[in-house]
C-alpha cells in the first residue's frame, strides 16, 4: 500500500486526530483523487450520522423509530436520509438495527480552497448500533454506494465499506473500497 498525502488546505478543514491516512490506494487506476474520495466519505458518513443522532435512544422495547434528515449542501445543493432505527433496550442496553437509504444531489462542499461537488444515488446504511448505559454505543455499519460522482467524474466502483466507531458520533474507522481505491481510514 501506498501512504496518501493531503494537502495542507484539505487538512484545515478535516480534523487531523493524529493518524496517518495510510491505505487508501494512491494507484494511477482510481477515477477520483485521494482528497475527494475522502472527502465525499466524510461528508457521506456525517449525513448517516445526522440521521442516526436525530433521534434520542428510545426509553420503551422494542422500538422502531423512523429516521429523516434532509439538508442543503454547505455550498448548495440538497441530501437527503430516511430510514428506521429498531431494536431492543432494557435498563439503558440493548441493540439497534439501522436500514438508512440516502441521496445527495450536486452536493457542493468548499473547504475554502477547493470546492466539490458530490453526487450520489443508492446509498445505503445498515447495520447495527449497541445501546449502553442510556445512550448509542459501538456501531458497525455496512456502508454502499452504487452510483456517486465527484466533481461530475464517475466513482468507479461506487463506495463498499465498512465503518465500525465506538458510538455513531465518535471518529469512525472504514475498511473496504471507494472510488477504485481500497484499505482502511479514519474518518473526521
């Protein structure tokens, strides 16, 4: 694997927690840059969290809770998610299935020196999330896009990761491929 460099203005706007971004592919084969495809991750995964983080751990079980977040783009542009957040909870524990499907349309996004645009259809988010001590715990999540554009380029192979975090809010690690480009990263 190759380590994947970031330019110092894409590193302003994404928190660096300390760690390398090392595994994603840097090969000549992938559609879209490192930057992009790690940017549209993270906006993509902030959208799922948004969801998720909308609605407050449910105090009866089982539970079904419904899930909507619609949004405009920081820059323009609209995203949208809806989906259900069920499961069980007894005495603050317990364990959440999440089925969240998601579109973004011309998602404009400028971190103040380079402005994307993202699109993306069939996104999906399933999954679990635990429940633990009143409040949503350990999440691992099964991320897929089949059709996403960055910057009106095509994301070859669309996304397949996995995300797994200590809680739907916390810094997530994904593992899989995105944009022709596979390994694992830490998301803001």
């Amino acid at each position: 694997m190759r380590r994947l460099i970031f330019s110092l203005p894409l590193l302003a706007v994404l928190p660096f927690s300390g760690c390398k971004r090392v595994g994603i592919d840097a090969s000549d084969i992938a559609s879209v840059s490192n930057d992009d495809t790690y940017a549209m991750l993270a906006f993509v995964w902030d959208g799922v969290q948004a969801a998720v983080n909308s609605k407050k751990e449910p105090q009866t079980s089982p539970f079904n809770l419904a899930l909507s977040y619609s949004a405009g783009c920081p820059n323009g542009g609209q995203r949208s998610y809806q989906g259900t957040l069920a499961g069980t909870d007894s005495s603050g524990t317990g364990t959440a299935t999440l089925s969240l499907t998601g579109t973004l349309t011309a998602c404009v996004v400028d971190d103040g020196a380079t402005a994307r645009t993202f699109n993306a259809t069939g996104v999906a988010a399933t999954g679990t999330i635990a429940i633990a001590g009143d409040a949503y715990a350990a999440t691992n999540v099964h991320l897929t896009a089949s059709s996403v554009t960055v910057n009106g380029t095509i994301c070859t192979g669309g996304v397949d990761l996995l995300v797994a975090a200590a809680s739907p809010s916390s810094q997530p690690t994904v593992t899989g491929t995105a944009c022709g480009r596979s390994g694992v990263v830490q998301l803001p």
